[in-house]
C-alpha cells in the first residue's frame, strides 16, 4: 500500500490548529468550546474534532430554529461501514441532543457522477440507508429533511445559477487532503475533472438552495476534516454572490459554519476507513464473527483514546449517549479488563446495527 502524502494522526491535527499552522486552514478553524443545544463541549469534542464559526452558529441556535439548518450527508457508492454510519448517527444525535432540523442527503448522483458506481445500484443504497435512518430515530418534519440528488430538480437549477460565480480556480483549490492517496489507489481522477466539479458543484448548491429559497439563514455543515476545502470553496463563492446584484438582497445575513469531525482510522494499516478501501474497515454487511474479531482484536498500539481506532469508532459511530461515551473514554484511558467489557458492549451494539441493515436489505 502506498502511504498517503498527509500522514493522518496527531502531528495533522496539531498542524491544523496550531497559529501557524496548516496553510488552507490557518486562522480558520478552532477548538470545539460551546454548547449545542443539550450537548456540552467535552461531548461535540469527541464527536467532532474543530469547527469553523459554529459557536457562532450555536448562539443564533439557541435563540430560534427558523434560520437554521444542519446539513451533511454521505456517498452511495457501496454497504456503509462504520465510517459512513458515524455520519448517519451523528445526524440522528444533532436532531436529538443539538436540538435542531438537519439535512441529510443521500448522493445518489454523486456516487454515480463522481465515483462511477450505477445510477441504479446508488438508489438501490439510497432506499436502504434511508430505512435504515428512520429505525435508528432520524425523524423527519419540523425542518428536518431526509433526501436524495436525483429528485431534487429544484436544487439543479439552483446550481446553474451558482455556478456563474465559480472558476476553475474556485475547484483546482477545492482538493480533499487525502486526495493524492486515493490516486495512489486508483479510486478517483488525478485532477478535477468536469465530473468531479460538477459533483462539488451539486453538493454546495444543495447548500445555498436553503439560503436562497428554504428561508433559511445560517447553515452549519458536517464533514470530515479531510474535506474542509469544500467549506471554503463554499464561503469563497458565497462571498462572490452576495456582492452580486442578483443575489445580495437575499444573501446578505447569510453565514455558513461548519464542524469537522476526526477521520476514523483504518484497519490494517489504511489512513481512514473508506468504501474504496476494502479491508480497512467494518461493512455493515460483515459477518457477526467478523465484527467482533475486529473489534476485540484489531484495535493495534495506541497512545490516547482519540488516537484509538475503537474509541473513534464508539464515539463516532454508536448511539451511546454522551455519558457512556465518556465512560468509554475514562475505560480507554485506562485499559484493561473494564475497556475489554466496553469493547465487547461495543462490538454487540455494531452487530446490532448491522442484523438491522441485513434485514432491511433483505426486504428490498
């Protein structure tokens, strides 16, 4: 395998906040110190890692829940592994405990467009994922979406109007950090095509469409930190349009924060657990046995609990409350017998979801 270009611990994280730090980042992102809706700054910490003027957002959250949206989603390219669920439970976990609507798009269109799986077998996915969201408790109504790409006509019109205001240069400078592993890898083009761009494209329109025509006015977006370019393509645009004559009178109050959450590492070696990777995660496909063995076995050396691939999971990727995530944190921290019981409790709720997955597969 070979080794990404970014090397994704501790010294990445540290670069990124550091004062002269990570040169796309610098003087943009912080540490999570602000309260969500019910959930406390020690609980957004382990679930997301720094944010871009979400304080910001949280304040005008706390005030009214008319203006403001959360919005994330996930590709369809293929069976979710616990990197794509953590996406899923962490929008389960903002309606509940942020206490706010939230977006969740299903990328049908981009897993076909960007990643050349079948439109068919993208909807196929999308179908399930959606069912699977409605049994883990995402509620929809109130504000709170649950869509796919290919539906939405509305926001592709919306992209045409958008896209006046981008360059070429707006998307060369758009790159994910570990773009150049996945090239390695042979999972994606060497440069930003015209698909790509128009994946991207699609995927802040879907953004500026709620401030435009959804009457809404401060959006805070979810995304791995690997992915904090797409935010600042997004503001970068912004900017243009909001000078624009055709655009000013509606975007002039609008504001765009987002969080980042942690990229969960890999099994077996892989810089983050990725559909395009096999091997470096948990499918919720796999097999009972083959859940448990890697949980139980395949956490590897590690120095803190954040820099453990099965603490990440479990506060990533479960639907533990934020005080058995802490309890699982202070376990970690100490290892031993008790971190091997909050493992195997871990290990039986995956296997959980994933009965849930198979069995709604089943019924498609």
């Amino acid at each position: 395998m070979n080794k990404v270009d970014i090397e994704i611990g501790e010294e990445y994280y540290k670069k990124i906040l550091s004062d002269g730090g990570y040169e796309n980042m610098r003087d943009e992102v912080k540490p999570i110190d602000f309260q969500l809706g019910t959930l406390k700054p020690s609980d957004l910490s382990t679930m997301w890692f720094c944010h871009y003027k979400a304080d910001k957002f949280a304040t005008i959250a706390g005030q009214t829940h008319n203006d403001v949206l959360a919005i994330t989603g996930i590709g369809l390219s293929g069976t979710p592994h616990l990197g794509t669920l953590s996406q899923i439970i962490k929008a389960v976990k903002l309606q509940k405990y942020g206490r706010m609507p939230v977006k969740f798009v299903l990328g049908d269109l981009d897993a076909f467009n960007g990643k050349g799986t079948s439109l068919s077998k993208t909807k196929e996915i999308g179908e399930q994922t959606r069912r699977f969201m409605l049994e883990l408790g995402f509620i929809e109504g109130n504000g709170s979406e649950l869509r796919d790409q290919y539906d939405e006509l509305d926001i592709l019109r919306t992209m045409y109007l958008c896209s006046h205001f981008m360059t070429d240069t707006d998307f060369e400078s758009a790159e994910e950090d570990l773009h150049g592993f996945y090239v390695s890898q042979g999972k994606v083009d060497s440069t930003m095509t015209y698909r790509r761009k128009l994946s991207l494209a699609l995927m802040v329109a879907g953004w500026y469409h709620q401030l435009l025509y959804n009457k809404k006015k401060h959006l805070l977006i979810t995304l791995g930190i690997d992915e904090h370019k797409y935010v600042k393509f997004s503001q970068t645009v912004l900017e243009k349009m909001k000078i624009s004559e055709m655009f000013h009178d509606k975007l002039s109050e609008a504001s765009i924060a987002a969080m980042y959450s942690t990229l969960i590492k890999g099994f077996n070696d892989f810089p983050k657990m990725s559909k395009s990777m096999p091997n470096s995660g948990i499918t919720l496909d796999y097999s009972a046995d083959a859940i448990r063995n890697l949980i139980l076995n395949g956490e590897g050396a590690y120095d803190t609990p954040m820099d453990n691939i099965i603490f990440q999971c479990i506060s990533n990727a479960s639907l533990f409350s934020p005080n058995q995530i802490q309890e699982a944190f202070d376990a970690c921290t100490k290892g031993g017998k008790i971190w091997e019981e909050v493992k195997q409790e871990y290990a039986d709720h995956v296997c959980k979801l994933s009965e849930k997955w198979k069995k709604i597969s089943e019924r498609h």
